[in-house]
C-alpha cells in the first residue's frame, strides 16, 4: 500500500495516447495519459469509462455534440458511445475504467496498446 | 452525459465526514467529500477504496503505520484493512469505491450516513 503522487508519475514518461495503469481496485484500474493531437472515433462495448482533467484542455467529440473538458472537469462517458478526444495542446487525463479495457475499444488501430503498462 | 466541475461542485456543501456522489459507472461511484477532524476506525469487508487529494494533507492510521497524503496524492486501502483518516486542517478528497459502500464500513456510528447525496 503505496502513495500514488500523480505530478511524479506524469514526470516518468512523455509518450502521448498509451495510458499507464497507476492502481487497480474492484476490477477497476486508474490510469494515467498524456494526450496530444486528435485519437480515433472508438466505444466501449460493455465499460463506462471516466476521464478526469489534470491539466490542459480536452475537445471530446460525439457524433451529435462536442465538450470541451478543463482543469478539475470529470466526464463518464456510457459504454457503448461512440466519442473521439482530441488536444490542440497536451492534455493529462486520469482514467477510470475496469481492469483489461483497451483504450481504441473494439478497434485495431495503429495507436492500439495491447500491453498493459504499469507505473 | 454532462461534464462534472469538482470545484464547483465542492462549493455546494460545507458538512464534513458527508460523501456525495459526483457519477456512477460499472458499478463503482466518485464521490466527494470535505474531512476535517478525526473519523472513526473502520474497514470495509468486500471494498477497496481509493482516495485522491485534492487539497489540503490527510492523514490515514492504520494498525502499523501512518501515511501522510498531500494535494496529487492517490491512496487505494484495500478491503479488510483498518483505516482511520484525520484531517487536522480542512482537507477535500475524492473517492471512488463500489456503489453503495458505507464511509464507516460495517461500524453503526453517529457519524454514519446510510443515506446517498448526489450532488
């Protein structure tokens, strides 16, 4: 049972969109992401997934509606919705979501990490 | 689906030792609450909880040993383990744990609320 400060964890790696597992609870794990740029349009088949702005800011586009995420904003996005984050400038996110879920969700895509990466 | 403020939604309450749930998914709730004094010894029997400091220095007891959480701090005390946080200045955290886990676990206590704020 370790303190988990997430400024030194943000300080270990600089590479953008592979999220970083920081804590697993309940089947559920916290990660850790450095964003930058537009991802790819993906859902979660069957995980809700929540994204909490650590700094920076964050477009998250859906099919119907774009919102715009801030420092200290929270956003669960519902299994099964399609979205697509995109940052203008870098973005550091902490994730919430169950343990296994793969951040391009049913899609193989360049950017898809297949490895869990702990930190 | 709407983008939850933490400072924003911090200013809505003053009680201490009161969780509110800020959101809900796979079965796990966020929540926020303002700690200022000492709780009670507790554990929770089927729940890991995870707390994440958002201001001010909490500190949590357990049987052996106590660990010191500043703002950016992260701790997940696993169920089963015995925990008391005190906060000797105003602290706010937030938590995040199986729907329906109670703050004073299995302990009946005239702090225990068994009744959920959403916020």
């Amino acid at each position: 049972m370790d303190i988990i400060n997430l400024k030194k964890k943000l300080s270990l790696f600089d590479e953008y969109w592979t999220p970083k597992v920081l804590g697993e609870l309940n089947g559920q794990q916290v990660k850790l992401a450095k964003l930058k740029g537009a991802f790819i349009w993906h859902s979660h088949e069957h995980e809700d997934e929540l994204f909490y702005i650590l700094n920076g800011t964050l477009k998250m586009e859906f099919r119907d509606k774009t919102l715009t995420l801030r420092e200290g904003d929270m956003l669960i996005v519902p299994r099964g919705v399609e979205h697509r984050p995109i940052a203008e400038e870098e973005v550091h996110v902490m994730l919430f979501e169950p343990a296994g879920t793969k951040h391009t969700g049913k899609i193989e895509h360049e950017l898809t990490k297949n490895d869990q990466e702990w930190i």
